[in-house]
C-alpha cells in the first residue's frame, strides 16, 4: 500500500503525534519502582519461600489419634490444613508426623 492510501484509510489519525501513554490514570502511569523502596532482600532467589512442588510423587504425612494410636496417613496439603485449623500438632520434625487434637 502507498503513503496515500493509508492516509485516506486512517482520516483521523494524526501523522506527527508523540508516543505517549495511552492511559489516562495515574496510577497505571506511575514510576516502576519496588512497591517498598526502603526494604532490603536478604536474597535475590524468587524460588525462596515457596512451597516446593512435587511432581508425581505422593507425599504422606504420618497421622495420630488423640490417644496416640496411628490412623491412616495423609497428604502434605491435608496436614496442612489441619494444622492450620489448629485440629492437630506436630509431634514430630524428622519424618514429620501429626497428632489430632479432636475424637
């Protein structure tokens, strides 16, 4: 296509417009910088403080009852949610093991 015909196409558009941004809000306009500026990583990794995914393997956590009689184990996420509910303890690190805290 000639200069000329996408002239005629594009009427409205102006020819010797800056480039500028095309939102009108401020806050999508404003400086990209670190949310707190003032804050100091200890360390640069991104993978630090995640949780580590394991792929294919079926993790288990040992599980207690409240009388101290082993149930059925369960999975990483289960203990977690469980410990954050605060229906169960760790009793143990090393392997990792729950007991409950309810019947």
């Amino acid at each position: 296509m000639s200069k000329q015909t996408l002239q005629r196409e594009f009427q409205n558009v102006p020819t010797g417009a800056p480039l500028t941004c095309s939102s009108t809000s401020t806050p999508l306009n404003r400086d990209e910088r670190t949310s707190v500026a003032s804050r100091v990583l200890s360390c640069n990794n991104p993978e630090v403080g995640q949780r580590k995914q394991v792929s294919g393997l079926k993790v288990t956590v040992p599980v207690l009852s409240i009388n101290g009689s082993p149930l059925m184990p369960c999975s990483l996420t289960k203990a977690r949610h469980l410990l954050e509910r605060r229906k169960a303890k760790i009793i143990n690190l090393n392997p990792f093991a729950i007991r409950l805290t309810f019947e």
